[in-house]
C-alpha cells in the first residue's frame, strides 16, 4: 500500500494541469493515466483553439507536451487503470488494475466524458479526417463546406447551429420524425436558412477514400431506401457518456452522469474534487477543462492545508 498526497485519475487536460499546479505547489502528486492516456485530444488532428500555438497544433502532441512538462515539475505519472475507489473514508482509498491499493489524502477526478458514436466500419480510421464529435473545435475547417450533423436532441441543435455560421450548408440527420431536442432549440434550427433536415434517415456506411470521409449512404428509418450523400464534412451530435460509473456510490451525480460540483470543483465529499468534462455538461472545451484543473490543484491544496 502506497499514501500520495494528492492523486489525479486522468491524463486530459484538466488532469494534467491539475498535476503541474499541484506539483509546484510541493504536493507529490500522482497521476494514474488510465486507458487512455491524454484523453479524447489524442484521437484529435489540427487544435487551433488552444493559446499560444499561433500555427495550431496537433492533439497528440499537444498531451505529449503537456504530460512532459508535468513530469518536469515533479508529477510522477503511472500508467494504470484506477478501478474502484472508497471515498467513505480518509485518506481515500484506490485500487488500482494491478491490484495495488493507494491511499490519498486529497483526490482530482479528471477522467473525462466519452463522446458517443455510432459504431459503424471505418469510424476510428476517419476520425478527425472528415468525421467528428465537437463543431466547437474542428467546425472552423468545413468553412464554406456543406456538412451533416446526426442527432436529435440539444447538442445535434447547437451543433448544426454553430456550423450554419462557418458552413455553406448543413444538413441535419435524424432516424425519426420526432425529436428529443427542446422547442426552442429545435425552432432555432428549423428556421435558420442554411439548415435543412432529413427525416427520418440513418446513417448506414461512409463513403471514403485515402484522403478521408467524402459522404455518407443514408438508409430511410421506414422505406430502408438508400441515398447517397456527398460532404465534406460529418458531425456526431449524439452526446457524451461521463466516466462516473466508479463513483457514483460516493458522489452526486446529475440526470445526464456528471459528477456534481459546488465551489467550483468540489464534490459532496471533502478532498474529493472533479475538473473536465467529467463534472462539465457545457462546455467540453480543452481550455476550460485545463481551467478547472488549475482550480481543483488550488482547492486541494488549499484543503490539504487546513488537515
């Protein structure tokens, strides 16, 4: 059994940042990188939102950076799996999948939400070349391009919204002629200009080449007619899964999954805190991800201070 100070489960940018405060602060910390070491940014191609990369800069890349400048400062980065925790007492205790327990006195949760996708062939191999899950972060690369955006609840609304602003033309994708989107947003979307709705389709297979995606085989939900579809571009707007499912014995979660956080990045238990998109149903953005890192590693060391 080991004791750590402070131990951070997630290698995003929030965990990371997490772990370069907290390391300058003096507190050892301890990152347990998970399965998925840099999180959903390591799947990602050009980010060009994130400052200080005046040319942007690859996803991968930009975790290799961020990881090597944690472990410059002190953060010592194991690469395992937490896969249970016991929050009902202090230190709390983790156990991770070689089966060593560690106990830590204060614990940042940053593991991060799973965007959902539609598991069809070729989906890995076109992510980030033609296929996304965030018009926030790669819209700006369809400018003046026609795209298709699949879902129909709020964040399928929101994203071809976004899009219609950068885009020459959306289409919006959904297997039913109902939606589970709200009025208003749903309304929004009707009556933008550049947004036109296909009903009910499915999306059956790409359509692809070497270079990437270059459109789609819709299947109609009822007739199971097949369309060909040309784009540029195509946006999964279908949601996030948050990574919560280990803690939800001990912390609150809300009606979507995410952990629930007061004060910034406290949750309900004390010296338990959650930075990233894990505790974020908003935003889902690198930036504000590392922004609430640098909070939870001020607040846990603020915590730590007052034991």
């Amino acid at each position: 059994m080991s004791v750590v100070e402070i131990a951070i489960i997630g290698t995003g940018p929030a965990g990371l940042t997490a772990a370069i405060y907290a390391a300058r602060a003096g507190h050892h910390p301890v990152v347990f990188a998970g399965l998925q070491p840099g999180g959903q940014l390591t799947t990602t191609t050009d980010v060009e939102n994130f400052p200080g990369f005046k040319e942007g800069i690859q996803g991968p890349l930009l975790m290799q950076e961020m990881t090597a400048q944690a472990e410059r400062v002190g953060t010592q980065i194991k690469h395992v799996e937490i896969v249970s925790v016991d929050f009902s007492k202090s230190p709390h205790q983790l156990v991770t999948s070689e089966g060593e327990t560690v106990q830590a006195k204060a614990v940042i949760i940053a593991t991060g939400a799973t965007a959902k996708t539609l598991g069809l062939e070729k989906e890995a191999m076109l992510m980030g070349r033609g296929l996304s899950t965030c018009a926030t972060c790669d819209g700006f690369f369809y400018k003046d391009k026609k795209v298709a955006v699949v879902g129909g609840g709020d964040s399928a609304m929101e994203e071809a919204l976004y899009l219609a602003n950068i885009c020459e033309q959306v289409l919006l994708i959904h297997r039913r002629e109902g939606f589970r989107a709200s009025n208003i947003m749903l309304e929004r979307a009707q009556k933008h200009p550049k947004i036109e709705f296909m009903l009910p389709y499915e999306v059956d297979r790409f359509i692809s080449d070497t270079s990437g995606l270059k459109g789609v085989v819709l299947r109609h939900s009822q007739t199971q007619a097949e369309q060909e579809l040309l784009l540029d571009g195509l946006f999964y707007g279908i949601g996030h899964q948050p990574n919560s499912a280990m803690f939800a014995d001990y912390l609150d979660l809300d009606e979507h999954d995410y952990l629930v956080v007061k004060n910034f990045t406290e949750t309900k238990v004390p010296g338990v805190f959650a930075a990233g998109d894990i505790a974020d149903p908003t935003f889902k953005q690198a930036i504000t991800a590392a922004g609430m890192g640098c909070q939870a590693a001020l607040q846990a060391s603020k915590y730590l201070e007052s034991l």
